[in-house]
C-alpha cells in the first residue's frame, strides 16, 4: 500500500511538472558595459560626481543590475562574467548590436535579451545659496544625465526597445558621503529598470475581483496611487506582408481604472467605467490629464 502511494505521488508530481505552462521560466538578461559619448565633460564642483568617467559608467551598469535582480523578473548575469567573456572573445562595441554577432554573444552568455547603454552627458555641480530673509547660507548639488537606452533580443538581434532618457536630481546639504551623484545614478536607473520590465513584461491584468483590477506590477516606480490606466482587449495579430514580421495586436480599450494601491509585487486598480475587464488584458498607463468619465447621477426624488 505505501509503496503504491509513494508510486501514485510520484505520478502526480510529474503530472503537474509537465503541465506547468513553459512561460514560468524567468527570461535571461545581460547588461552590457555602457559606452560614453567622447565629447561627454564631467563638471566636478566639490566632488559631486566622484571619480573617472569610467567609475561613473561602472556605477551606473552596477546600479542598473541591482535594480534588475530585485524585480525578480528576470535571472541576470553577473557583471564579471559579462565582462569577461567580451575580453575574452574581443567583442568590440559595435559587435553588441549587430544582427549577426548578437546571436553569437547570446550563445556564449546563455542571453535571451541584452541591455545597452551610452551616456550622451553627465554633469553636476554644488553651489552655496543663500536662504531668503536670512544670512545663512546651503550647499546645493545638481546633477543631470543623458542618455540612450536598447533593449535587444539576443536570439534575433532585433532591437526591441530604444529610448533616451534625461534624468536630473537635487540635493541640499548633503552629509558625510552622500551626494548628489548617488541619487541620479539610482534614479537613473530606476527609469531604465521600468523600461526595460514593461518591455520584456508588458503591464496586464493579473486577477479581477468585482471592480477591483490587480496588475502585474509592484513598487519598481512604474505606477503610483491616483494614476489614470486604460484597459485593452487584443484581437488579431497583425503581420507585415512583406517580411512576414508579427507587429502586434488590434486593440480595443474596455474601459479606464484609477490606481489606488501598489504593494510590493503588484498594483490595485478601480475600474471607473462600464466594461468588462478580465484577467491578461492589456493595461497602458494614460497622461497625468487623462480624463475618467464618472457616470451621471440620477436626479434626486421618487422613481415611479
């Protein structure tokens, strides 16, 4: 009898292993060492931005890896074994994107995606300010960075995101080894961390209860209480005649919700307007104006 449990046990096991949907695996990232622009001049007012221009790219790759591993949505490589492998094999930098070394490159990481960055400008400064009405005087700190970011699928080589980003941070009277150079980096790459997610992890219904809609997104800075979301079903595919390309999906919004809660992992939502939300829809977050139709109310007194 016990040996026929342990045999029935098993069995079960094996059933639920097989029948566990082949997109649980978490895809594979590699973020590739960021390039500097030539002409990029760093302004050093009172150690805002301390070190080399190679320090401040190594900060930046660094950052940006931690902030990848905490969404827990993706297995990243180290940077050492990155690093390595292109010194090894003498990848150049115009090999990272090109169609036919990306795929060699994902072959030897073991990449489903790469991640490439160039700073176009880095510069900061500090400055002692006077307080209004006052003979004191503060130290403020500025920073700002310019950038480009892509996002490549290492099997195709395609480039599946491309963006630049402008990022600027303040600080005022910083103590002891906090400065402002810190904060841009983080925030930096806090910006390029939700770009990269809702890329490769487009923003989706997760569950519906009732009203209440749970997107499958947490704390990563991609949505805050009081903002405004569309909710789309997706219909056909629709495909490029010519090369065969899949370009995405017709679209058609349901309806709009306003975000009230973001917890660790995902996101609390209320649908605002009539119309069926289910789970896997696609969410898009609307302009900070984006408009929600409240309905009308009934007018006040008996209804016969």
């Amino acid at each position: 009898m016990r040996l026929s449990l342990r045999l029935a046990g098993a069995f079960a096991l094996a059933a639920s292993l097989l029948s566990a949907p082949l997109w649980a695996a978490r895809p594979t990232i590699a973020v590739l060492p960021f390039s500097i622009d030539k002409d990029v001049v760093i302004t050093d007012g009172r150690h805002v931005l301390v070190g080399t221009i190679e320090d401040q790219t190594s900060l930046l790759s660094n950052e940006l890896i931690h902030q990848l591993v905490a969404t827990r949505k993706f297995d990243v490589l180290e940077r050492a074994r990155v690093d390595d492998l292109l010194k090894e094999k003498e990848f150049q930098e115009s090999d990272y994107a090109s169609p036919e070394e990306a795929p060699k490159i994902a072959r030897l990481l073991g990449a489903d995606y790469f991640v490439l960055g160039r700073i176009e400008d880095l510069a900061g400064k500090s400055e002692a300010k006077s307080m209004p009405y006052s003979t004191r005087t503060y130290v403020q700190q500025e920073a700002q960075i310019d950038l480009y970011l892509r996002v490549i699928d290492a099997r195709t080589g395609r480039i599946v995101a491309a963006e630049k980003f402008s990022s600027e941070a303040k600080l005022r009277d910083p103590k002891g080894t906090n400065n402002v150079g810190k904060k841009l980096i983080t925030q930096a790459a806090q910006e390029m961390v939700s770009r990269i997610v809702g890329t490769v992890y487009p923003l989706r219904v997760a569950k519906v209860e009732g009203k209440t809609l749970y997107i499958n997104r947490g704390n990563d800075g991609t949505l805050k209480a009081g903002d405004v979301l569309a909710v789309y079903s997706q219909g056909d595919a629709i495909v490029d005649q010519d090369t065969g390309e899949a370009l995405g999906n017709t679209e058609s919004e349901v309806g709009r919700a306003i975000v009230t809660t973001v917890e660790a992992r995902f996101t609390k939502a209320d649908l605002q307007e009539a119309g069926e939300a289910r789970q896997g829809m696609l969410v898009k977050k609307l302009a900070a104006d984006a408009k929600v139709a409240v309905p009308a109310e009934l007018p006040a007194g008996p209804r016969w």
